[in-house]
C-alpha cells in the first residue's frame, strides 16, 4: 500500500473503529472552536458574561437581541445549555452576575475556564427533519487570563535573547518611565555576589514591581505577566528570574546567568509550553479583543506599543484555512477566520465610532500583515458587551452613571482617525461609566455581538 493512500485511508480505519459517535458529531453537530486572545483589562470576562446571557434568552425567552444573527434564527432554537469541557472548571457567570446585580464590573479572569455553549436548532426541512431531527451548533471557549497571551512569544526565544529585548523595550518610550526603580536596583546590586535565594528573591521581587508598575500604567507588553497572577500556578518565588544586563548574558559561565537560564527554561518548558499546548488547541476562529481605551487615555506611544504587542502576537498561532476533509478526518487545526474587536464602544459617541474604527485596523495592521499569502479572512468590529452610556444631547456627548450613583453628561473632543495626529503628550481620559441599575436589558441590547459572530459562523 502506497504511503499515500495509507495517509488518506488510515484516519478513516479509525474512525469506523471508533464507532458512529464521531459520524453522528459530523452530520449532528457543527462546532466552532474560537480562541479569543484578549489582552489584560480588553473586557474579556465581561464578553462571555454578556454573549452567555444574551443567547439564554434568546433561547429561552425568544428575545431576539441579536438581530443580525441570521445563522441562528430565533424560531428555530429549540434549547440552548451549558457543557464542560474536560480539565477544565466551568466559567463562573453566576459570580459575575451577581457582581452586576451589586453594581461592580466583574473581576478579571486570573484562572483557567472552559465551556461549552450547546445551541440545538429544529430542522425545517421535511426529509432531513425525518432522518435527523436536529442539529446542535456548538460553542468551546477558553477564558484565561490576558497577562498569559503576552508570554507565549517568549517560547521562540532563548533566555538571552529574551533578556536583552526586555531590556530593549524598558529603555524606549513609554516602558521606560516605569522602568526607573527597577533600573536603579540593577546599577547598585552586586552580579558579582553568590546568586543565593534571598539574592534571587531579591532580584525577582525588583523586577516584579516593575511588571506591576507597568501594567498599572497601560502598559500592554509586560513578560512575564504570568508572574502577576496568583492562578497561573507557576512558583515565581522559587523559579523566578528577571533580565539580566548584557554583559552577564554574553557570558554563558556567569553564575547569575545559569541560574536565570535556568529558571528561565523551566519556565518555558514545564508551565508556558504545556499551556499553549492545552489551552491554544484544535481551534479553528479567533477573536483578538483590544482595548484601545487603554492607550488613548495615557499616550500616542501607548498605543505604538499595543500595535507592537499584538505584531507580536500574531507569530505565536497557527493560521489557515484547512478543508472539511483535513479539519475533521485528518484532525487538521488551522485559524481561518480572525475578528479583531475594539471593546468598550459604548464609552465614544456614535459621531467617533468611525475614528474608533480607524485607530483599531491601525493599530492591528502589523497583526494583519501576518496573514499575507495564507488563506485567511479578518475584520474588523466594534463591540459593547453592555450598552453602559446613553446619547447625550449633543452629538459628541453621552449620559453615563458615575461612581456616586449620578446621571451626568460628558463631552468629547473628537478621537483621532489617525496615530500620526496625535500629539505625543496628547491623552483622551476613559470616561468612568458604572454598572446601571437597569444592567440586564443593557446587556440584552449589547451592540456589535451579532455582526461578530455572524462574521465568525461564516
């Protein structure tokens, strides 16, 4: 037997070895497996509490609060529930609700979830209705915290090579004003001293505080965030390591550098690795959420530094576009379609979405460039998880809720189309919307969720 044909028939072998259960998921069930890479603070557990209640009652309750949604009419959903995924903890929506009903904003995820969303539709027609009496459209997501997308790109990297580009990113704008007590510590601690756990200890928590220091401060690019995180389950304290500077690095004898390489190693190996293996795979959608807010409301080099951030990104997934035959007998997992969502868009009146709009396929466009040659399709959209502000009475105004339970107006100056007009010092504040008290129908009438997944369904 030829090795080919051996290719093409094998699979099939174990398939019908397999029994008809694999069959029946063909022809029953059609599942959508997305990635949705969301960076620190982008609003991602506020999205899966929003789509998770939107489409119960859209289910249930036959509330059509997806309007453009026509891959799932409303008529025709007949259930929706709720599965697990294996090794994986269920996503805490009832957590999050209750935070909602409380009048705060969900807390971000700092651990592992999974889930299956199951929507089973009718069958219309007459003859399929008979031999197959429904269909179930399928939904796997993975909600992980953002600060571990940020450290994927550290595996295509040796400890030296990482070292020194952090060190490359703390000396430019704007990293490198948060930089400051971290590089103090390094020019007056002693690299020639034994590297002792208190020592390593110490150097850890330095440059530990840099992370935080940053993070606080908009900054998008921080590695490794995993050490700011209490669930990822990686002992920072016992396998910690910081960058070193350039001349410890060069030399592979140095003590600090085999501890630090060390360390560094196993960290890529037995944690990071191992993640992206069990949380990164067999999916075939992404979603990439970006919070620009973030960057208009500190600097124009905020938001340099996310499109850097995400350029990055970008190389650490697998994109294609592979056939029915390859994704589902040869097991063959591609991303094909990719939507980059700008969240919180409720925050900008309707006469800056257009500008909104510009700045995220800015800022994405060294993602974009990725895709060149490979059969992948992406757009872009705007998308608020919940509708937080009102119009205002001018067009550049909105009405919002604020931290002391008033309902204010606030105007906006116009948002730029384009990073190159802005000023460096140039920031536009985030405007400070509370949870509303009316939060469910809020949720309900979300805006973007629809056109992003009938993008994704395809």
């Amino acid at each position: 037997m030829s090795q080919l044909f051996k290719t093409i028939v094998a699979p099939v072998e174990s398939l019908w070895r397999t029994g008809t259960s694999q069959i029946d998921d063909w022809f029953l069930k059609e599942t959508h497996r997305f990635t949705i890479t969301g960076l620190s603070r982008s609003g991602k557990s506020m999205l899966f509490t929003s789509l998770m209640t939107i489409l119960k009652y859209r289910s249930e309750e036959k509330y059509n609060c997806l309007p453009l949604l026509k891959r799932l009419p409303v008529e025709l959903v007949e259930s929706m529930w709720l599965e697990p995924i294996k090794d994986f903890p269920l996503f805490p929506i009832e957590q999050h609700i209750a935070a909602l009903e409380s009048g705060n904003w969900p807390h971000p995820t700092e651990e592992l979830y999974g889930f299956k969303l199951v929507i089973r539709l009718k069958q219309t027609n007459r003859f399929t209705k008979f031999v197959l009496p429904h269909k179930d459209v399928v939904f796997e997501f993975i909600d992980y915290p953002g600060e571990w997308i940020t450290d994927l790109p550290m595996l295509s990297k040796s400890y030296a090579q990482w070292s020194d580009s952090a060190w490359a990113q703390q000396m430019s704008e704007p990293q490198n004003s948060f930089a400051e007590d971290w590089h103090e510590f390094v020019r007056h601690f002693d690299f020639d001293s034994e590297p002792t756990p208190q020592r390593i200890t110490d150097v850890v928590t330095a440059y530990r505080g840099y992370l935080h220091n940053a993070k606080t401060n908009g900054i998008s690019m921080i590695q490794p965030g995993s050490f700011l995180i209490s669930g990822s389950g990686f002992d920072s304290q016992q396998s910690g390591f910081a960058p070193l500077p350039s001349k410890i690095t060069s030399d592979v004898s140095h003590p600090w550098y085999q501890v630090f390489n060390k360390h560094y190693n196993h960290f890529a190996n037995s944690w990071l690795a191992p993640l992206k293996a069990s949380t990164f795979k067999e999916t075939d959608k992404q979603i990439i959420l970006i919070d620009l807010f973030e960057g208009l409301n500190h600097s124009k080099q905020h938001l340099y530094q996310l499109k850097e951030t995400l350029s990055h990104l970008a190389e650490t997934f697998v994109y294609g576009n592979p056939s029915w035959f390859e994704k589902n007998v040869l097991r063959k997992n591609e991303i094909g379609r990719v939507a980059f969502v700008a969240t919180k868009a409720d925050l900008v009146p309707q006469s800056q979405k257009a500008n909104l709009l510009s700045l995220l396929r800015q800022v994405s466009e060294g993602a974009t460039a990725k895709f060149k040659d490979k059969p992948v399709v992406f757009e872009h959209f705007l998308v608020s998880a919940i509708q937080a502000t009102d119009p205002g009475t001018q067009p550049n105004s909105l009405r919002y809720t604020n931290a002391e339970g008033q309902y204010m107006q606030a105007s906006f100056e116009d948002l730029p189309a384009n990073l190159k007009d802005m000023a460096a010092d140039e920031h536009f504040p985030v405007l400070p919307a509370q949870v509303p008290a009316d939060y469910l129908p809020r949720m309900l009438n979300g805006r973007g969720l629809d056109r992003l997944f009938q993008f994704l369904l395809g």
